[in-house]
C-alpha cells in the first residue's frame, strides 16, 4: 500500500508540469434555444477528463488547446472539435434527423431523448467508466456502477465458473432481455446448478462481447415484455457498438490480488474508418487471462484444497459497420466470435476415498474441470426510408456452445487401467431472429405522435452431446462409483437436439398530449410452437411540471415461456453435500422418475409490473432521480431440491441408475418484489477543477408465496422447495446496494474514489444452520494522467482495504471454504495499473 501512494504522489506533483492548456467554457443548447443539462464534454484521448453542463446548460473546464474535445448527449449527434477552436455557444441537433439515428432502449420514438423517456434509464459510457476501474469482464464492471445489478463469481459450480449468474432487481438471470444495437443477444446455453444464485435459470453471457467494442450501455429499469419481448420481465440491456472512425486505440492493463494470486493480463484494440462515402467500420479484438485465486481455509479439516476464482484465458472480436447504398438506405452488419478456455477444480477426493485409486493418485487428487466455451453471432440488415416511414429489415444469428472435458481425475470402475482425463460431452444453443420494424412521427398530431409497428420470427435450438464412454460409465455394476470423477460425462440417452419458433407482432405509440404530457402505449402478441401464445401490454407515462421536476410511471404484463434447456436438460453430475459426494440427476419433466412423482409440466411464467417516480433537477448542477417498483411473478420456474433414493416413489428408480438424488425444473411457487431506485449526482467547477459526485443506490425486498404442488407431492414441500433453495433464491441480491463515488480531474490529472455498501446477506447451510454475512463496505480508488493527448496511465485498486464477507464453518459452506459467493466476493484487494494508446 506504501508503495502505491507513492506513486499516486509522484503522478500528482507531475500533473502541473509543463502544460499548455486553457481555460474552456460556454454554453449547450437544443434546437429551441434552450440549455440541455447534463451534456457530457471530455477529452477525446482521455475521457476521464471532462466535465457535464450544468441545468442550464453551461460547462467550463481546462484542456490542451490542441486537443480534441467531445460533446456527447443521449440521443444527439456528437459534436469533436479542436480545444481552441470551440465556439462559446453551441447548439446540439437530433439523431433523428440521420437515417442511423440512436434508438433509445425504453422508447421507439426517434424525437425522444433518454431524459425524456417515462421510465428509468441507466445511461453508462463504457469509455469513461472502463478508464477508472480494473474489472475485465462486463458483469463484474456493470456489479459496481448499477446498484440494480448483481453478479457474484462461482467457486466449484462446473460451467457457472466462467459465466457469472447475473441478475437485475433481484429477479432470474434469464428474466432480463439483452440487446445489441436493438437487436435480440442470444442466451447462454449454460444451467446454472450447483451452489450458484440462480440456480435452474440460463441467461446472457456478457463476457463473450469485448468491452472495447461497446460505446455505452443503457439499462432499462422496468419491464419491457410489450416492448422487446417475452422475457424482459425484469428489464432490458442495451449494448451500443461503437461507430468511431478515427484510427487505432489500444489498451494494456494488468493486475493482481493482495494475496499475489488472481493475476489478470488484458490487451484490447479498437480501430474504426471510415467506408466508402458516409459509412463506417470499427473493429474490435481483445485478448483476457485471469488466473486463479485460491482462500482454502487454514488450519482447518476441509473439503476442497482449492476454493477460488477458476482460471480463465480467452480471445474474440466483434465488428460494427454501415454504408449508406442509395439516398436515405444504408446497409449494416454487426457481430463478433470469442473463444473462452476455462480451468476450475472440483472438491477434492482423498488419497483413502473409494472414488480414488492409490496407485494412480497415492495422495489424493483434484479433478480439474476444463470448459471451452465458443460464442459467435452475425446482425445484417438494411434501413430505408418509406414515405416518411422509416423500415428496418433484419437477421440476428447466435449460438453459444460449451465443451466440457475434466483431467486429473480417474474413473474409478477401471480400476488402475482408467484414464487420467476424459471428455465429457458438450452442451450448444443457437438463435436466429428476423425481424421488421417501422416508425414514423407525425408532428402534427397534438405535440407529436410517434407510431412503432413490427414483426419477429424466431428460431430457437438447443441441445446436449454425449462424452466419451469412460466419462459416464460404470464398468463394476455398482461396486465403485463410475465414471470421471469431477464432472461425469453426458450419457447418449441425454443427447437431445431441441427446436422451436415463436412469432410476434408489436404495436408502440407514444404521443405528446401538451408540451408536458407524454403518453405511451405498447402492445405486443407472441406465439411458441411448443407454449401458444399470449398478448402482454404496457402504459407509461412523464408529466414534466417544469424543467426541474417530471414525474413518470408505467404499469405492464410479463411472461417468459421455459427456455429449451429447462425443457430438456438431462445429466447425472456430481455435488457435495455437506462434505458427502454424491451423483445426482437432473430429469425433465417427461420422463419416467418425473412421472413417478406426478411432477406437473413446465407452464409460462406471468408477470405484472408498476413502477412510479420523478426526476428532479434541484440546483445547477444537481440532480436526483427516484423510481420505486413492484413485480409480482406467478408460477416462477426454479430447480427442485434433491429427492433422494430413500424416497417411497422413485428410491427403486434412483438406485437402478446408480445415484442418490434426483432434481426437476417445476413451476414452484410465486415471488412479489418491491424496491426503490435512487440516483443523486452532482458537478462543481473551483476553477480548474472539476468534483464529480454521485450517490446510486438501489433497496430491493423479496417476498415469496406458497410453494405450489400436487396431490402426490402434497407433504414433500420442503423437498420440492424447501427453506434453503428459498433462501438461495432471496440471496439473489442484497437488500440494499449503495455506491458513493467522487471524480476530481484537473489539467493532466484525473481520479475516482469510490464507497460500495453491501447489506447483510443469510443463506442456509447443509447443516440446516444460517450462515449470516454481516453488511460490508468496499472501497476503490484509481488516478490517471495523460502524458498526451494519446498517452494515458491509469493506476488503481479495488477493496483497497482487503474487505471479506463473514466468515462461516467451512464445513457446511456451498464452496467448501468460508464464504459462499456473496456480496462483493471473497478473492479481498485487487491492485491494477493500464495503458491506452491513440494513433
């Protein structure tokens, strides 16, 4: 820590040396003449040196006069000009006046900015907030600026390792649609199963999407099903690529956890051109190594020898483009492919286990789980203008695939003779959507009348490929555990290679009723070839009583069909109860032990939503945004607890196929959430510095109903889901999530300091006991100097002050260690250092 604030102090006295620099400041204003508060104005090759306009619309800060500056507001063309050369009044001019205006997530109307919209938005320049933090990965960044959002890392969850369960107000991973440029983002094909939040849900790997492609994230807060979608029960991410055209950016950055393990190595870069007359590419590729981390307790009899991060190496690349082909039509592609190898051991097996063999592993092993993850997506299309009406015509394809291969481990059935590794199957989901839209703003209608009308088809495909033999079979008739210890392989009876289509047609129209009064209306109509259909609508909101103050609100209805993979996951796995291993299975619903329990179908999920608050504008400068929420989920589908082979109606079954525990994807009982959303942000100007401050905070109560059976299962509720899988599913975010950050930049010179507070957190442990993590607060700190206008070093740290959750008895923890993955995580302070380069 000496050592660090050294050099912080070095950077500091360095920042006042020998700058050219000036004084820069003026006025931003709409087209009506009128001050646009909030517009961000930053350096181009440091964008954490910049300020925002006040609520009247005025902004000063210093900058080199040679340098390029970058006025950027949601929803207006962006405006880069020379320091010097700056007017003191600028006016702004809408997208919608270009055929490839932004189309703000929340809103199908091209008139509208994010300000303007009748329901909460996050807005996050990736730019600004990757130049201030050390995270690699998107769900981890995302953990820290948006209390609504929560990712804990995994520690010994198979494929849950390398893809974090990640979730929005609380609710199910897969409840929150995610969007590229607008476009629908397939899903992971990854279950989340053993000991994650989450736990039966898939949802959207992030991470395949490199960061440095990503212009800015918008995050819808409210539900979005008649909008987007069926699953937008919780809400929408929206990611923007970036369009730039103005050369080559790099960035090198690496880091590594007080402890001296969890060492990260990352290298992006990012190069965009312009082609052909009014178009544009930007390119992206970036390559990621996270290594693992390891806090096995000490002095203690324990399960694991390793309880950590798992190491993770991958590379990708994504690509943004766009050429105009005739008058008011342009074409346009988007799309990338990452590959992700990932390493993570599983609980240790004891040199005296009789799943071990002492004459290949005479002290014991740790099988070391292996997953190649492959990810690749394509989005082309073409957008016109018809009659004033403008018409988008387009295919989004994905597919994501998991191979699953485990080494140092054995199969204990072979005796001597076994193997040392194995492959152990794959699982695979694709998506390919094509989809119409058209809009159109009639500005003599009232104040304005936008009208949004569309169709999607859609194809969704997923499936399960078996391992090699010696990964899932038993050669000793029950003698000995068979197959690879650590994660046996999918078997040729869970092969499964599922389709189904939906289709669906939408309705949007929003209209202004005066000058301050907005209305609208959204409606949308789905179909699944294996569910039927439902129609969902939603009604929002704004009444803007002035400048400073609007209140919004919106009601809607939800529902999201079983994905595929609930449908039709099978698999015999390995878990640990309490330090006993044990081979469960997971069955689907139309299979025998299913039917033996008069385990009912899956049924869609329905959803209801409200929201209500107000933004407010208090001061120059200030401003305060509140929405508070309510989403109540009928028959919320989640994993059963473990029916064991002692059960009366499938024991017999279970001991045929040589497990102990049999699992089920059930519509199990009903959720009603409540919570309430609080940004406050403030900018000052003391002369040449600028003090950049927010509060964001997000307060989050779940409350769940009666657990629904049938008559067969009527006594077995707390196997069906019982207090523990309950607690799991209450855990899926803190009661409260604060973060407090404060940004100072001042000529060279920029810095972050920033406060994250955890509420308390229970889980139920094997032992029936409740393992109680007491609130937390974490704290980061980053500098950066720019040396030039193409030069700039970033030094930081996260949890500074090596904060850990409570500890607990590792002996009955989910991970083997003393913390479950809660809160912020159990790998304690991480310190980083990272470059970026302009050409």
């Amino acid at each position: 820590m000496r050592h660090l604030i050294t050099l912080l102090s070095i950077l500091l006295l360095n920042s006042v040396v020998y700058a050219k620099e000036i004084n820069i400041s003026g006025l931003i204003t709409d087209e009506s003449g009128e001050g646009i508060p909030g517009v961000m104005i930053f350096e181009k090759a440091n964008s954490s040196h910049g300020t925002t306009t006040t609520f009247s619309g005025k902004y000063q800060f210093s900058v080199d006069e040679e340098s390029i500056v970058v006025i950027r507001y949601i929803g207006y063309q962006t405006i880069e000009m020379k320091a010097k050369d700056l007017p003191s009044s600028i006016k702004l001019e809408l997208e919608a006046q270009e055929l490839e205006a932004i189309e703000i997530v929340g809103t199908r109307s091209q008139n509208r900015t994010v300000t303007e919209t009748p329901v909460a938005i996050d807005v996050i320049d990736l730019e600004n907030v990757t130049s201030a933090t050390g995270q690699l990965d998107m769900n981890q960044l995302l953990q820290y600026v948006a209390p609504s959002f929560n990712a804990q890392r995994q520690s010994g969850a198979d494929g849950s390792d390398h893809v974090d369960p990640a979730t929005l107000r609380g609710l199910g991973p897969d409840q929150t649609l995610v969007l590229i440029n607008g476009k629908r983002r397939h899903q992971s094909s990854l279950v989340n199963l053993i000991g994650t939040r989450g736990r039966g849900n898939t949802g959207t790997d992030l991470n395949a999407i490199p960061m440095a492609a990503i212009e800015r994230i918008e995050i819808l807060r409210d539900g979005a099903s008649a909008q987007y979608g069926s699953d937008a029960i919780a809400g929408v991410i929206n990611l923007v690529l970036k369009k730039n055209t103005d050369g080559v950016a790099v960035n090198l950055g690496t880091g590594i956890n007080s402890e001296g393990d969890g060492e990260t190595a990352n290298v992006d870069v990012n190069y965009g051109t312009e082609l052909g007359e009014g178009g544009f590419i930007n390119v992206t590729g970036q390559y990621q190594h996270r290594g693992r981390t390891n806090r096995v307790p000490q002095n203690q009899e324990v399960f694991r020898t390793y309880v950590g991060d798992a190491l993770s190496t991958g590379y990708g690349g994504f690509v943004n483009a766009a050429m105009p082909i005739a008058d008011k039509t342009e074409v346009y592609a988007f799309g990338g492919a990452s590959f992700r190898h990932g390493e993570s051991y599983a609980w240790t097996r004891e040199a005296d286990d009789d799943r071990n063999i002492p004459e290949i592993y005479p002290n014991g092993f740790d099988p070391n789980i292996i997953s190649d993850i492959t990810d690749y997506s394509l989005s082309a299309g073409v957008k016109t203008e018809l009659k004033g009406w403008k018409v988008d015509l387009n295919n989004t394809f994905g597919h994501n695939e998991f191979k699953y291969s485990v080494d140092q481990t054995l199969n204990a059935s072979l005796g001597v003779n076994s193997p040392t590794s194995f492959y152990s199957g794959k699982h695979y989901l694709s998506q390919n959507v094509t989809g119409l839209g058209a809009s159109k703003f009639y500005s003599g209608f009232l104040n304005g009348l936008n009208v949004a009308f569309g169709s999607e088809f859609r194809i969704d495909t997923y499936g399960i490929g078996a391992g090699e033999e010696g990964s899932y079979k038993d050669y000793s008739n029950g003698q000995v555990p068979g197959g690879a210890q650590g994660f046996p392989g999918f078997r040729p009876k869970n092969e499964i290679d599922a389709h189904r289509t939906n289709i669906a047609f939408y309705l949007d129209v929003e209209t202004d009723i005066t000058d301050k009064w907005m209305i609208a209306v959204a409606g949308r109509y789905e179909n699944y070839s294996d569910f039927g259909g439902t129609f969902n609508g939603k009604i929002a909101s704004r009444y803007e009583f002035s400048k400073a103050f609007a209140i919004r609100g919106a009601v809607s209805t939800g529902f999201r069909a079983p994905s595929l993979a609930q449908k039709h996951y099978s698999s015999i796995f390995t878990d640990v109860v309490g330090g006993e291993t044990m081979e469960k299975v997971i069955a689907p619903n139309d299979s025998e032990l299913a039917k033996a329990l008069g385990m009912p179908e899956l049924k869609q999920e329905k959803a209801f939503n409200a929201s209500l608050g107000f933004t407010a504008n208090l001061l120059d400068g200030l401003s305060l945004t509140v929405d508070g929420y309510y989403v109540a989920i009928d028959d919320r589908i989640v994993l059963t607890g473990a029916f064991t082979d002692d059960d009366p109606d499938i024991g017999d079954e279970l001991k045929k196929l040589n497990v102990s525990a049999a699992q089920f994807f059930t519509n199990a009982l009903d959720t009603r959430t409540v919570g309430l959303d609080v940004v406050l942000a403030y900018t000052h100007h003391i002369n040449l510095h600028t003090f950049t401050t927010s509060i964001a905070g997000n307060i989050n109560r779940m409350e769940l109903g009666d657990i629904t059976t049938n008559e067969k299962l009527a006594g077995k509720e707390d196997i069906y889901f019982g207090e523990r899988e309950q607690m799991f599913l209450l855990a899926s975010a803190p009661n409260t999530k604060f973060n407090f950050s404060l940004n100072h930049s001042y000529k060279k010179l920029s810095s972050m300091i920033r406060l994250n507070h955890f509420s308390s957190v229970e889980l139920m442990d094997w032992d029936g006991g409740i393992d109680h993590y007491g609130s937390r607060m974490t704290t980061d700190i980053a500098m950066t100097y720019s040396f030039t206008p193409k030069l700039k070093w970033t030094l930081g740290g996260n949890n500074i002050f090596n904060v850990y959750p409570s500890k607990q008895d590792p002996l009955s923890t989910e991970t083997g260690g003393y913390w479950d993955p809660v809160q912020m995580g159990f790998n304690g302070a991480y310190f980083y250092t990272k470059f970026g380069i302009n050409f």
